[in-house]
C-alpha cells in the first residue's frame, strides 16, 4: 500500500486574537507550515481546511477559496470539511485520501476558528451547532450540559469522582504550562478545578476547555515526494466513524462507540494495538471526555479511566503520556483547529522539537479528535520509520 | 486508471417546504438514490454530504453526522464538505477520489439546504456568507450585486444584450415546466423577463435563481462493485479550481478563471473536448453566468455567448442543449443541493428516465457548479460506456 507522509506543520499562538481575522490565522498557519516544510506555495496541489461554524462566528463561508487566496494557491482546488470540532481531523483524512487516490501529490491540510467575535453567549450558541438543532439546542441545552450529562453517567456506572475528572484538568495545565503556543500556559491544582464556578453539575469552569482563536496546518505529501525532503512523519493508520447527532438516541452514554470503531480502524491500518502507542492528543473538550477517551482508546478498562488518571499514568514521566502539550484545556479549543492542531504537535513531538516538553525515546502517536457529544470520531496514528 | 461509477440517483422536489426539515430532505434525497440503486444503507461504506450554511439557516452544523442518523449509516464516516453554491459537487469529488484511493467501495453523495425558514432578508444575508466578508458582505453588496457588475462589464466587452440575457431564463424555464421536480415549473417570456422588478440593474427578478429547500443523492461505486449492478454511468472526468474570493481581486470580471482551469482538467481526463459534448447542466444563478459559462467552457468564443444564446443553440433541440431539465432558474437553487442536482439530472437523461424532457443519441453530458461569484468551479463530465 502506498503511503502518505507529513513534510511540514505549523500552529499560530491559541489565544483571544483581538486583532488577527480569521483570514489572517488561517494564513499565519499556512506560511508556517510550508516555511516548515522548506517548499513553496506552487509545489502545493490543493488545500483542505476544517473549520466549524465560521458562517456564524465571523460571517464568512466557502472557508477553502478564503484560505486560498492569501496563500497565493490560485488557480488549485480548496476544500473546506466540517463536523463540528473534529472538522480539521477530518480535512486530515481528506486531504490524506486525495493522495492515496493519485488525485494530488502535495496537499495542505489546515484548521481555523475565530470565536472570540461574537459578543455574551453567542459562542455558547453557536457551538451547539454541533449537537441536534431539532432535539437538543432548541430546547436550550448546551454542550457543557450534555458532556455533565455523561460524566453524572460516568460516575454513578463506575465511581469515577470529582477529583479524577480535575486531575484530567491539572495534567493538561502542567503540560500546557510550558507550552508558548498554549492560551492558558499556567498550572492549575485539584482545589483549584473543585472550587472553580460551578457551570453544570458536576463540571466546573476549570473543567471545561476555553474559548479560543487559532489555527493550525499541516503538509502532506505521497511517498515519492516526501522521499526527497527530510524528516517525513508518516501517517500510520487512519480511522473515522459516526454516531447518532443527538446524545440521548446512543447505545450508551458511558462510552463514545465512535471513537471505538475508528481507534480499530486507525489500529489495524498501522499494525499496531492500544499498548504500543507511544503518546496520545486526546480530545478533553471537557474533563470527563478525556477520561472515556483513555478507555475507548483501549489503553485501561471500560471504568477504569479515573483511576488510571488518579495513578498519573497519563503523566509525561506514566505508563501513557496524553496530551504532553497540553490539550485543548490548557492550549485552548479553536474548534475547527483542534483536530490539525493535535497532529502538529504529534509532529513536532516524533522530530524532538518540542522543547521543555519533548518526550523521549517515542516511535509513534496517536491523536483523537472528536465532533459534538461524540457524533464523529477521528484517529489518526503517525509514526517515524 | 481505476474507474467510478453512479449506479444510484435521488431528488426530492425542489420547492418551498414548511413541513420539512433539513434533515427530512436528506434523508428523502438518500433513501431516494438508495432505492435507485437497489442496494441498501449496510452496503454504504461512507457519506459525503454538501451544504453551503445550515449553521445560519437552520441553526445546525454537523451535518455528516445528522444525514447519518436517520439514514442508518453508522458507525460509518460522514464528511460535510463547503464551498458555496459549489458545496455538493465538491462533495461528489471527494466522494469519488475516497473510491479511487481505495478507502471505500460504494459511498453515498448529497447535497441539502434549507433556505426558507430565515425571514426577511435573512437568506440573502447567509448567502453572502459565499463572498468576501471583509470586503464584500460588510459594505452591503449582496450576490445579485456582484453578478450585477459582471453583467455590464460583459454588456461593455462584448455587446452582450439585455435581451440575451432574458433569452437564458426563458431556455430554462421551457425546459423546467416539463420538470415534475421544479419549483417553478412555468414557461415564461423575454417579455416577462425584461418587466420583472429590476433587483440590480441590470439583472432584473427573473434573471435571478429562487431561494429554495430540497435535497439531492447519488450512490457512488468502484469499478468492481459497479459491475455487478445494472446501467452504470461512469465518471469521464472531473477537476476543481479556484480564483480570489473577492470579485475586485480577479484578474478579469468577463470571464471565469477557475471555470476554465477545472474544465481544461476535466476535459482531459474524459479525453474529450469540448465539441464533444453532447448536454450540459450550468450555473444559471443569474442568467448572465450562464453565458459566462458558455464561453469559459469552450461551447463558444469568449464573448460570443449572448449570440449563442439568441441563436437557440442551447435549446433542447439546439446545437448544444443546455440546462435541459430547468437548470437553477426553474427547478430552484437549494444552493448545497445543487451541484448534485445537476449530476442527478444528467445520469437520468443518459439513462433515458427523463420523460417528456428526454435527450436522444446522447453519449455524455457536463455539470459545471459554482461557488461565490466564481471563487469555486467544479466541473464534471459523465457517460456510458
């Protein structure tokens, strides 16, 4: 089988960019990403960009050509993915699939959000676009609602307790806190998550992911053109899968089946099992998710997942170091970035350019992006040769 | 080269449907080209769904996991791709290459939008989410506006008459009120067209596509899995460009860059020219894109096309029949939708199901779909062996 391999990765800062557009996010990220990858624009053969809810946040659709354009990529064709935050995993695959197909040798993969515009809860609102309009959001819940609504299920199935979900939050942070691209790069503690405001029961504040602009991008290239460039990361396995949109139609709200089927997708594509994954981006958009992720992902037991974080195995120095850069607690949560975000710096961690934060002895990697209550589940495996 | 095929076709009337949601008319459209193909959902390996703003428009993002839900498709991967007016021909490629890089086997293509619960000027609004928000929307130029000046700048050029540009809406519409699916299924006169409310000169009401709900399906296959089926249409070829998102940023307002670039590739693959072809389904937003269309695709010299035109060579029984089933004027402009629409059309006048609107002796047909003001051109070529 032919194989695709990342040449180039870059990531803006995450933060409030009270002065950067969207436009100019999407493009800071772009430059980055092709600097990085020592080529130009002309050697590019097409651009994916995930990006959720732009229309809404900023008022801008048809996100490929508005990437496009600033990147001197005219006249090439630009494809813009969306499923809610895992809308740059998503492009990943895409983008990752055009290449398989003989269609494009080169490809950029890129993700951008700009949330910050929208004034009082519109951000609230316009996120819920990822869960079901008929039956979820026009009724006034909110994805915090719905991820509380999990963990309460987590809870009472398993005894996972407040302080297990915190010391998800106090991981991350500790990561984050060296992390120069992260919003929040500052140390948190399990008082500080318990005693932080109360937003629904039983998540708080610090339980949550923030609010966040950014972008992200990656270059991919068909073997035969990564042959000619250093440091190729190759993409190992790759696996996507769907749930029902809305949480309360699901099997189990114990469990994301998605990210199950996709993780066994992703893992028998690169011939490797839950054991031999070296590192892991998982996507705590809330604490809690962090914790199921560990368990779908099959490195501990279904409910096993507190108790694994309670022992520090997801530690830079445990048995499964996850989200070594921060996550997207302490990073931030750009939702249409996220997903390209985690790959980069998977990337950066497999080249040994992550700095204070560089892990050592690791082959390979694993990032988990994921869309809504867990309707959409993205892994992606990278690996060095 | 591997080939794909279309083995299965759906489309729900396009109309103004207050008693159905967004998610009713994908489905519909989806079991609709489900029963087509006499296969069933668990044959599906994927879907890939195009729709240009459901977040502004109804409130919901996500939308590969929402089509997904009532289609019975999970756990498979659903992708959401955007770009503009252009979104669901986009979709088809990216459903197509999905097959070429032997990722998937048989996947299904849509495209949805719910255009008519927005009040007001509400849908006029989302739309421009299709152009430049930084410099288009947020001085109020709307769509009509931008086509308004490619109007005159073509009427300066070339001569390009008022007359000839009413002459594209009556073609369509000629064709469309054979058209059991259209929401405007009326003839109508040049007449009619030139005492229309003048919206912006000089494009005047019927001029301009409708505002419209509906939603279109196509199953896509292998070569293999296509063999065991009965009348597969095969894809000749297909490419994608794009140009600056801005209409004052373009190199030339009389012509379409990215029309030309995608074509040419298009053309290519199919080993075809564009004599060749036999049907052609275009962008008729507003009639004078469809004589831009014409000249861009080769039909015609550039700045020939009102004459071509006028000269009835697009007519049914014209030298190079065009829009034959009512193009975006008379079935309607469900802009997601669309692209597949077109595709939908052209597999049935080349199975011959069309009806009173039934081509004979064709061996192939091109659907060219746009995004924006012509940021996005997708165009693709289809035939029978």
């Amino acid at each position: 089988m032919k194989r695709v391999a990342i040449i180039g990765a870059g990531q803006t800062k995450f933060d409030e960019h009270w002065e950067k557009s969207l436009r100019d996010l999407s493009t800071e990220a772009g430059a980055l990403a092709l600097a990085d990858a020592k080529i130009t624009s002309k050697q590019v053969d097409a651009l994916y960009i995930g990006n959720m809810s732009a229309g809404r946040f900023v008022g801008q659709e048809h996100l490929g050509a508005m990437a496009m354009d600033n990147a001197g990529l005219n006249p090439k064709p630009a494809v813009r993915c969306e499923a809610a935050c895992a809308s740059s995993a998503l492009a990943f695959r895409q983008g990752y699939m055009s290449i398989l197909s003989g269609e494009h040798d080169i490809v950029m993969v890129g993700g951008a959000e700009k949330m910050t515009d929208l004034k009082g809860t519109g951000a609230i609102a316009t996120l819920m676009g990822a869960g079901d309009q008929e039956w979820e959001s026009s009724i006034g819940n909110t994805f915090v609602g719905l991820y509380a609504l999990i963990a309460r299920a987590h809870m009472k199935e398993f005894g996972t307790t407040r302080e297990q979900m915190a010391m998800v939050s106090v991981n991350n942070h500790k990561n984050g806190s060296l992390n120069p691209l992260a919003q929040f790069p500052c140390e948190i503690t399990v008082e500080d998550v318990l005693n932080s405001t109360l937003i629904a029961d039983p998540l708080r504040l610090l339980d949550c992911s923030p609010i966040t602009d950014g972008g992200a991008a990656l270059i991919l290239a068909s073997e035969e053109a990564a042959k000619k460039l250093d440091n190729p990361i190759w993409v190992l396995g790759t696996g996507q899968a769907s749930d029902t949109l809305a949480l309360h139609d699901r099997k189990s709200h114990i469990e994301m089946i998605a990210t199950k089927v996709a993780a066994k997708k992703a893992y028998e594509q690169a011939g490797l099992t839950s054991e031999k994954i070296d590192i892991a981006e998982v996507h705590d958009c809330f604490s809690i998710n962090e914790i199921l992720a560990i368990e779908d992902l099959g490195f501990c037991k279904k409910g096993d997942g507190g108790k694994f974080v309670e022992q520090g195995k997801i530690a830079r120095d445990g048995e499964k170091p996850i989200n070594t850069t921060g996550g997207l607690k302490s990073i931030g949560h750009p939702v249409g970035a996220t997903g390209v975000r985690q790959i980069v710096d998977i990337t950066k961690q497999l080249r040994g350019q992550c700095g204070k934060l560089q892990m050592k002895g690791i082959k390979n990697g694993l990032a988990l992006n994921v869309g809504g209550s867990g309707a959409t589940a993205v892994v992606n495996i990278l690996g060095v040769d």
